[in-house]
C-alpha cells in the first residue's frame, strides 16, 4: 500500500461552525494549499502579508503532501489585505470576523478523498478502527516531537533543544541534513544563517545566538500551536501505549498496523471505552485498565504536565475515544494503478470526528 505518491491522492477538508460577524478583531479564511505544511503556508502568508506569524490560528495542522482546506484566523486582518495575496499553489478564500481566534482542534469533522495506490487487491471495508495517533503527529518525516515532549515535561530543556534542532533523518533534505549536522557538531555555537530561511527552526537559533544558554526562552519564540505539539504528541505516544496494551490484553481478535514508532494491534471492533490522554490532574481509575495505565506511567509524573514556566503548555487530561466509527465510507472498484505496474489503486471517501487519523483507518482497512 501507498498512500500520498501524488498530492492529489490525498485531499482532506475541514468541517466548521462558525458563528461570524462583519466586524472583528480577527479576519477568517479558507486556505487551499497543495504541497505545503500548515506551518510554512502559515510563515509564508506572514512574510507576504508582514505580520508576525504568531497572529495567525488554525484548528488543525495539516500534511504537506496533500491537498488540504483548513479555516485560520489572523489578528488584526482585513478582507481587503487578503485579496491581492498572489502564493504558488495557496488559493484564500475570506468568510468573516471574529471576536476571537480559531481554537485547537475547533473543527467539527474532517473530510477524506483518498487514492490508495499500489495495492495487490481492494481494500477491506470496516466500520470502525482503533483510534490510534499516526506518523504525522510526531512530526512525520522527522517523529521527534513526541521526545521533545517528553524532555520539556522532564524540565531538560537543552536536551528537548538538542533533539528538535539536530537528529536529521533519512527523508530530509540534504540541506536540512547538513544543517542540523553542523548545529550538532558545534552546539553552543548557534548562527541563525546556518539554518534554511523556510525552517521554523530559525526562530529559536537566532535566540540563542544572543542567549546561547536560555533554552527555555528560544522554546518560547516559536508559535504557541508548535511548542503545544511537543506536549500534545508525548501524550498521544503514551495513548498509544496504553490502547495497544488493551487491545492486545483484552480483545481476541487483533492485527498489527505499523507507525513510526514499531507495531500496533488494530481491530475493527467497537470497544466501547475511552481511554486518558494523561495531564497533570490525572487520576487513576479503579478499572480494568487500571494495571495497563499505571504501567505505563510508571517513570511518568503526571503533574510534570503543570508548567509554571510556560503556563499555556499545561496540560489537563482528556478522555479519548479508544475506536471511531468512519462516517459516509463509499469504496470504489480498483482499477489499474498507472504508477506502480502491476498493482491497483482505489478511491475511498469518508468523514472523520476532528483529531482521527485517516491514515490509520486505511491501514485498518
């Protein structure tokens, strides 16, 4: 199977109430891009429009490679600013204003066009999947964000640095390769020209270059929705855990689906349960899953997830779904995949809650 040879193979679509005025603090739009991350659309459009790129919100972070529509809001934006914004491959599209900006994760639903390639035969029709996070939650290409977390909650800020500027893997670029090498080889010696002008990364070198040692402080220059993710991945890693132990403790018909981080068991079958996405107010529920939890948790103290430091990094805990139900699944026949010679590829379509992962129901199917 896969998934993503073309942009166009992927196409997702944000689903939104919006309750919007004609006046506001904060402008409204659709953004259409196509091979682009949400992040450097976003620091792009900044550039362009010359605002500060932390006046921007979205609900949601969307893949690169892919052809996605997502609501953001911008502070300060007028329509009349947004009209004549010319970008490769992003189309705007202004809906209205808002008192307020987007919120995390505000979107009711996300719908899915799917072209699955290079499989050998149609794909499984489900009903429900095991609502796991996926690769693009820790970073895709590049799955340290979750580490990041991990080192930020243990208070070792030059470590969670280290391991966001440096460790190039394989998918990168040569040029990023190269940079994050040089970062490595002369760390505490930090040159904001070294870093590709595109990357987000520069934001923190160019403060440490004045401030080499206020690793705290370079965090805290990147756009609020960044850091959060560092924080937000760690949790879905340990969710990870915790639902896969479940699955492979509880239920008697199980597969394993791969990510970024090794195996997963999968079943199709609804549990029925919610499972914690662990904060700092934390409990431990006297359940059935109660031994799994604790064992997962057992080098982790839940109220690391509280930041004095950097307040809006706190974390409280929320109740996930441990399966989702796909919404409106329509499977087409296979046909004869024009890129990869003697395989067939499918289209499917469906809907799903905000915060489920669309890859993880096709490796379900």
């Amino acid at each position: 199977m896969k998934l993503k040879q073309l942009p166009e193979d992927f196409k997702v679509r944000e689903v939104m109430e919006l309750d919007l005025k004609p006046k506001g603090d904060h402008g409204y739009f659709v953004m259409r891009k196509r091979n682009w991350s949400t992040e450097k659309a976003i620091r792009e459009l900044a550039k362009v429009l010359k605002l500060n790129p932390k006046s921007f919100a979205v609900s949601g972070i969307k893949d690169k490679n892919a052809v996605t529509e997502q609501y953001v809001s911008c502070y300060g934006l007028k329509k009349e600013t947004l009209a004549n914004v010319k970008i490769k491959d992003i189309r705007l599209y202004f809906k209205g204003y808002s008192m307020k900006p987007i919120g995390l994760n505000s979107h009711e639903e996300n719908v899915f066009d799917i072209t699955v390639r290079d499989l050998s035969s149609g794909l499984n029709k489900i009903e429900s999947f095991c609502n796991y996070y996926d690769d693009q939650r820790f970073g895709g290409i590049r799955p340290v964000t979750a580490e990041v977390g991990r080192l930020l909650v243990e208070r070792k800020f030059e470590e969670a640095m280290r391991v966001y500027l440096t460790r190039p893997f394989d998918d990168e670029t040569d040029e990023h390769k190269a940079f994050r090498k040089e970062i490595e080889s002369g760390w505490g010696k930090f040159n904001p020209k070294k870093v590709p002008g595109y990357l987000t990364e520069r934001l923190v070198v160019d403060h440490l270059s004045k401030k080499p040692e206020d690793y705290l402080g370079a965090f805290a220059k990147l756009p609020k929705q960044i850091v959060t993710l560092f924080i937000h991945s760690y949790q879905s890693k340990l969710f990870n855990e915790i639902l896969d132990r479940y699955v492979r403790e509880f239920c008697d018909e199980w597969f394993e689906v791969e990510y970024c981080y090794g195996k997963l068991a999968m079943t199709n079958e609804p549990l029925g349960i919610d499972l914690p996405l662990v904060g700092y107010d934390f409990e431990l529920a006297d359940d059935k899953v109660k031994d799994i939890v604790k064992d997962v948790l057992k080098k982790v103290k839940v109220e690391s997830f509280q930041f004095k430091e950097l307040p809006f990094l706190s974390s409280r805990t929320v109740m996930r779904p441990a399966t989702v139900q796909l919404k409106g699944l329509k499977m087409s026949d296979t046909e004869d995949d024009e890129l990869n010679d003697g395989k067939v590829k499918q289209l499917i379509s469906f809907s799903l809650p905000s915060g489920s992962f669309a890859t993880m129901a096709v490796k379900a199917m």
